[in-house]
C-alpha cells in the first residue's frame, strides 16, 4: 500500500508492505538499485496504541486532544459547542454521503461584515489528525484568551467541517485504519471508493494527477463530482463564495503547505508571489516554536508531486478565492498517518502559529 506518493524532490515513496511479502520486496529493490529505510517496523503496534489511548479517555462528550475521536464523539462535541455558544456559532450541513451521513460544519461569527475563512478537514478517511486539530482550532476560536486568536476569532468568520469524508473516517474507525477514500462502490470494478481530492472538476485526471483504475489509492472517480460528497461540498462553497477570502484544506503528512497549481509544473498562478510570501511567513512562524518542526511550501507540482481535481485549485480557478492551501501536517514518515496522540497538542499549536501568521500576511497585502 503506499502511504506517500513519489515525491519528486526529495525522490521518495512511503510504502507499507506485508510481512509476508518484505523478502520479496527486499529482492526487487536490489534488481532495481532502490534504497529504502524502515520507518516503522509494526504498523499494527502503532494501532493498538491509539486504541488504548482512547480506552483511558473518559467519555463525558468532551474531546481532551490526547486522544482520536470517532464521528459520533465529535459530533456529540459539535452539538454541545452549538448549544454552548448560540451568539456566535451555527451549525450547517452541506449534504449527505454516500451512506447517508450527514455532513457537518459550524460557522463562528463574532460580527457581520467579517471577510471568511472556510476550513475543510479530513477528505481522506485515515488523516485522524486533521478532524483532531480542526476541533481543537475550534475551541480556541471560542475559548483563547491569546490577543492574537481573539483577533482571529472576531474578526474573521470561520467555515470549518471538521470530518468531510465521514463515511470512509467511519470506515477507518471500524474496520480497516488505513483506509483513504469515499464508501460508493463503482460499477465496473469490484474495488470501492474514489479519491475525494481527485474527483473535483478543475483540471480532472489531467496530465497524470490521478489514476482511471479504480482500485487505486488515487483514482479520480468515472466523472467529475461523481461523490455525493464531493458535490455537496462544491454546491455549498459556491452558493457562499462571495464571503470566502481564503480556503484552507487539512490533510496529512508531510509538512507540507501546497498551493496552486497541481496539475502542472510549468504553469503558475497570476499571484503566486504573493502565495509564496504568504507560505514563508507560515513556514517561519512554525519554526520559531520550540519544536522547530519544518514546512516546505510551494505548489503542489512543484514541490511535492502532480495532482489533479483538488478542492484547493477547484476553488481557486473556479470560485477565484485566490489564497488557497493544502496543509500536510505532521510528520515526514516516521509514523505517517498513525500520528502518536502525544503528537496532536503539539501539531494544533503549530497550526495555530502558522494560521495566525498566514491571516496576518493575506491581510498585508490585501486579501482580506
């Protein structure tokens, strides 16, 4: 299964192999000259560890951020924000999935007039760290006593899903952790599910960036938005774009913050001076936490790898939101999408130093 596709800079691949199969796969590296490295030797130890963390957690519909939570413990979470916070929060659902779940977000409004800021978590079902930093970012938006936040919270109006692919993030929950894509089947293959972050109509299966087979980890789908989710979430973004300023997507790993283009490398976005500089002060900002964890930001093709039909490049061509991210947070590989729940209270801080960085910089040169 692969993990991380081939990285075009750095010349890498991550991929998890059956036991049964590393000797094989050690005598194919050999004829073909590759090098690898172990970076986890179990990956089924790494599991059990979350699933104990969860088992000491309490259940009292609080998330503490020491642990990953399922679907209906976030939800249970969200609603008890709603009810709490009636002034300045509002819960929306842009639709339902495949398997007939709704699709949540809250919207934090501390005044009208505010530009917006929409956040959309977990399109691909195993990235646990992404809904777990969107809650927490959540609650500091209404919680945070930090100037800088405070000026966040009120002065911005906040879009965030905190699980998009609910139906896949259940899927990981209950019977296979390491699974990415949507839940519908397809019709001319016995595998199940599309890339949800393939299947958006900008640039669809274009130059290589997403795969026509539908067993793959990337496959684009037989049609643009052919994803009940997918749809939603395009429908919904489009019917508020007028109050969207920046749109943000988290996903995992890497540490990377990807901007446009993703679907070639020798075409860039008429601001990307501006999107680079945005992306430093990110990077920067980051840095300067004791942790001294590094981003690498840049597009998407150029940095990192070509993809095509991304949320990120849908909005910004299609919608002209014309800041637009894809963070890949935590780590580069030593634990990849099994993230230890010790980690997750120091990636959420890294988000928010490099969020308050980044709206601070839009601001600068005019975005917001």
């Amino acid at each position: 299964m692969i993990w991380k596709e081939y990285d075009a800079v750095t010349k890498e691949v991550d991929i998890m192999v059956n036991p049964k199969e590393i000797s094989n796969f050690e005598d194919l590296l050999k004829v073909y000259g590759f090098q690898a490295e172990i970076f986890i030797d179990n990956v089924q130890e790494l599991i059990d560890e979350e699933d104990k963390a969860a088992e000491l957690s309490p259940d009292n519909g609080e998330l503490t951020w020491t642990r990953y939570y399922e679907l209906e413990d976030i939800e249970k979470w969200l609603d008890g924000i709603l009810d709490k916070y009636p002034q300045v929060t509002e819960g929306f659902a842009i639709g339902k999935s495949y398997e007939g779940r709704t699709i949540r977000g809250i919207k934090i409004s501390y005044k009208t007039g505010n530009p917006g800021i929409f956040i959309e978590s977990n399109i691909h079902a195993r990235e646990w760290i992404t809904s777990a930093t969107a809650t927490w970012f959540i609650d500091q938006l209404l919680t945070s006593t930090d100037p800088e936040v405070r000026n966040l919270a009120e002065n911005y109006d906040w879009y965030i899903i905190p699980v998009f692919n609910v139906d896949g993030f259940e899927y990981t929950h209950r019977t296979d952790r390491m699974w990415r894509k949507t839940r519908q089947p397809v019709s001319t293959s016995n595998c199940i599910g599309t890339d949800p972050n393939r299947n958006f109509a900008f640039q669809w299966m274009v130059n290589g960036g997403a795969s026509s087979n539908p067993c793959s980890e990337t496959y684009g789908g037989p049609e643009p938005w052919s994803e009940p989710e997918v749809k939603a979430l395009a429908d919904y973004v489009t019917s508020i774009k007028d109050k969207i300023n920046i749109y943000l997507a988290f996903h995992s790993y890497g540490q990377w913050l990807l901007s446009p283009y993703g679907h070639t490398t020798t075409e860039f976005p008429e601001n990307y001076d501006d999107i680079l500089d945005i992306g430093e002060a990110f990077k920067n900002a980051i840095l300067e936490l004791p942790y001294k964890t590094e981003y690498v930001h840049g597009s998407t093709a150029t940095v990192l790898y070509v993809a095509s039909g991304s949320s990120v490049d849908w909005v910004f061509n299609d919608l002209d939101v014309k800041i637009g991210y894809t963070i890949e947070f935590r780590d580069k590989g030593r634990y990849g999408f099994i993230l230890p729940p010790v980690q997750i209270l120091p990636n959420c801080q890294e988000l928010m130093a490099g969020m308050k960085a980044l709206v601070s910089k839009s601001k600068a040169l005019g975005y917001v």
